[in-house]
C-alpha cells in the first residue's frame, strides 16, 4: 500500500515505526530535523512541506496514495490537509487525527469531507475507562463490539495460588479466557500446559469482560471495583475522560487550578464535583477526602505537574493512580514513580491510525508493550487452510488465536474447536510477525 503520511511528530513517527515494513511510505512535513530523523531510521521517502499547501501536497506524490493520514499536532492543518488530499488522490482512504471532539460530531453527521476521523481525546477517554473496569490491568482493549477483552497484567507477590506457580493446565484460570503470552523480561513465551505464571512475569489474557475481572480479582485480590474518581485538570483531555466516566455511572470530582477553566467545565459537566484547585495543598487534600477515592487521574498538560500531583496523592492514600503522559520519555518516568498506569494520548491515537493499513480483513488492531506485539481482528480469507481444523493441528507458529466471533457471537475454543468459513479470528503475534500470520489466515 502507498501510504502519504502528514506530520513527522510522535503520532507520524509511531505510525511509520508501525507500518514501514511493509508499506510504501511518503512523510510530509515542515520541519527538516524531525524529517531527518525518520529517514535516518526507516525506509521512507520525506518530503519538506506544508499539509495545508495544495501545491505541497501535488509536489510531494499525494495523488498516487492509497491512504492519506494527516496527523499533525494541529487539528486547522489536519483538516485542510485531509480535504486537498481528497480531491488530490480520489481513489486513497483519507483519516485525520484531531484533538476537538467537535469535528468528531462534524463529521459524524458528515460535514467533514474527509473518509474518518481519529480523536485524541475520544481514544484516551475510552483507554482509561477500559483500564478503570479492570482495577489489576496495566493495559486492556476491547473487541467484537465489547464481547471479547485483551487485558495485560503485571503478576505480582500475592497473587492466588489458583494461578502462580502452578502449571497452566492444572491452574484454575477462569472460564471463558486464555493466557495468549507471558513477557519474562525481554522474551516473550507463547505458553503451553507446562507453563507456570511466577511473579515478576507479565502476562497477556484474552477472554470475556468477565473473565477479565475474574482474573483481575486473582491477581490483585486487594483490588476493588472503581466508584469514585478524582481527576486532575479540566483540559480537552480531562473533561472527555470525565464524560465517558460519568455515562458509565462513575462518580467524578474534578480539580482544575484555572477559574475559567473550572467554571467552564462545572457548567459543561454538571454532574460533577469542579474543585477550582491546584490540588498539591496538604489541607486541600486532607479536608476533601482525596486520599479516599478509588482511583486518581493526573491529565494536567504538564508531565511534571502529573507526575508531583500523583506522588503527592500515593502519600495521602490514594490507591490505583492513572497518568497521562503527553511525552513518549515521561511513560517509563511515570512507571519508574510508581504511577500504576500511563498512557500516552499519542499513543492511542497511532494504534487507531493504523488499522487502516492493515489487511482489508482487519476489523480491528491493539498495539501492545510499545508496539513490540500485536493484537488483531481479522476475518479469515474462504480459501483458508485452517478452515475446518482443529486448533491443536494449526500450524501457526508465533502467534495465537485466543477468540473466535462467529455469526456475531464470541467463542473462546479449545483444542477440539474448529474453524470455519466465515469465522473472525482474534490473534496474538509479534508487531514484527503480523504481516506473515494475517497473510497466512
């Protein structure tokens, strides 16, 4: 596929990172260094130039695309981009990224000419309340409508017995879910029956949202469900996870050091609590509980802030703490703090992106410890070799089917199971093997 790429910046770079190798990729982008970067490290070609510039676009071989992403940090850009590009290259699929969940609205009830619409906001929001539902996750996602979830776990001292150190076909995992791979410092073991889950391992689980919590509940039996959230800053960022916490029945309290923000955002949301705040004063904190709460979120626009507030909130009790980490460096600062969860707003935006990349067949795609492995949705080809097989006689080496949706519905198989035509299949692979394992489904 000919891939034309608008914005060299974290997003562009973990798009390119994803897709190169099998792409061919054209960056567009105003600044030279960050041009020069890429090109250092990837095969692809880059072009000094303006996304807003329809003459730019032209120079640059935007008409030859198949796929067209626009992905600056600035949504006016995006938006003119992806609109020259539409007329420019009538055949390519267009997506941009904004930030402004108005546009997603816009475009929704299509007033944007552009093929779709990728919100910062929007991916975030929906990653941290996926990681609220399950209180013991460092990452999750869902798939087949919400039917099938990918939970990663850090496996800690106190786990249960039911579990840790115990072979896998003798442990009493729950119903309905598999353990797709164990990350053992820097090796990852697609598991056997023989496998035993130790401490210190991370470990990737497909199954049912219940088996998700059911699995939480083992690996953190201190672990309770999340009622009551504090969140730190009433920004684009705050404010949407705020909303998707609140439409899920969430208590939400807020704390926002700007006036005018707080106010704003008070009458925006008002079932919530706006605390007009910094939210690091002892007194603050001791007089309004926040040690109480279940779970903090620091979505403040500066890491170091997020970072402070959190290690301020531990102190005072808080439990389960949630970073956002606008800076890729600042994910490994938050961890190394003690901040349960980071995640990255640009992060999840790029895994959104590159779906469209994917296979046709590719319903859906999850990126996971820093994109070194793949979680994919994909449709099997009606002249699969697999269809009518058994899974234990599949050949597939590398990777791991953990789910099956057949006519709408989810199926977690066992060895006896077989494929047939029709059938999606959820798969585990490394990023770097993805391309062979769909191929060969």
């Amino acid at each position: 596929m000919r891939i034309f790429l608008i914005g060299a910046g974290q997003v562009g770079f973990a798009v390119v990172e994803a897709l190169h190798t099998d792409h061919e990729i054209t960056v567009l982008d105003t600044e030279p260094s960050r041009l020069a970067a890429l090109a250092e490290r990837y095969d692809v070609a880059t072009v000094e130039g303006n996304g807003t510039s329809r003459r730019d676009l032209a120079a640059a071989g935007v008409q030859n695309a198949d796929l067209v992403i626009a992905c600056t940090s600035r949504d006016e850009v995006n938006l003119v981009a992806g609109m020259f590009a539409r007329r420019e290259a009538k055949n390519a699929t267009t997506v941009i990224r904004t930030s402004n969940v108005e546009y997603v609205e816009l475009w929704r009830v299509g007033q944007l000419d552009v093929d779709f619409v990728v919100c910062s906001e929007l991916e975030t929001a929906h990653a941290i309340s996926r990681i609220i539902g399950v209180p013991a996750a460092r990452q999750t996602d869902i798939f087949a409508e919400g039917q099938v979830q990918i939970v990663e776990f850090d496996v800690e001292e106190g786990a249960s017995e039911d579990v840790l150190g115990t072979p896998l076909r003798e442990a009493k995992i729950p119903r309905d879910s598999k353990v797709a791979a164990v990350i053992r410092g820097d090796e990852m073991l697609l598991p056997g029956g023989n496998e035993v889950i130790r401490a210190g391992d991370r470990i990737v689980v497909i199954g049912s949202p219940e088996a998700a919590q059911a699995w939480s509940a083992l690996l953190a039996p201190e672990g309770a469900a999340v009622r009551d959230v504090v969140i730190y800053g009433a920004g684009r960022v705050g404010s949407a996870i705020a909303r998707v916490l609140l439409d899920q029945g969430i208590r939400v309290r807020m704390i926002e050091a700007s006036p005018e923000k707080a106010r704003a955002v008070a009458e925006a949301l008002p079932d919530a609590r706006v605390y007009n705040a910094t939210g690091v004063d002892p007194d603050f904190l001791e007089r309004e509980r926040i040690g109480q709460t279940n779970a903090a979120i620091f979505a403040m626009r500066d890491d170091a802030k997020n970072l402070y507030a959190a290690s301020l909130a531990e102190v005072h009790g808080v439990k389960f703490t949630i970073g956002i980490a606008h800076e890729t460096v600042s994910t490994e600062a938050f961890e190394h703090a003690g901040i349960d969860v980071s995640v990255n707003p640009r992060t999840v935006t790029a895994e959104e992106i590159i779906r469209f990349a994917h296979d046709p067949r590719t319903k859906q795609v999850a990126l996971l410890e820093g994109n070194r492995y793949e979680v994919i949705d994909v449709v099997l080809r009606d002249t699969s070799e697999y269809i009518g097989k058994a899974f234990r006689e599949m050949p597939i080496r590398g990777a791991l089917i953990g789910a099956v949706v057949r006519n709408g519905s989810a199926i977690f198989p066992h060895g006896d199971d077989v494929l047939q035509l029709g059938d999606r299949v959820i798969v585990f692979t490394q990023a770097a093997d993805a391309p062979r394992v769909v191929n060969a489904l």
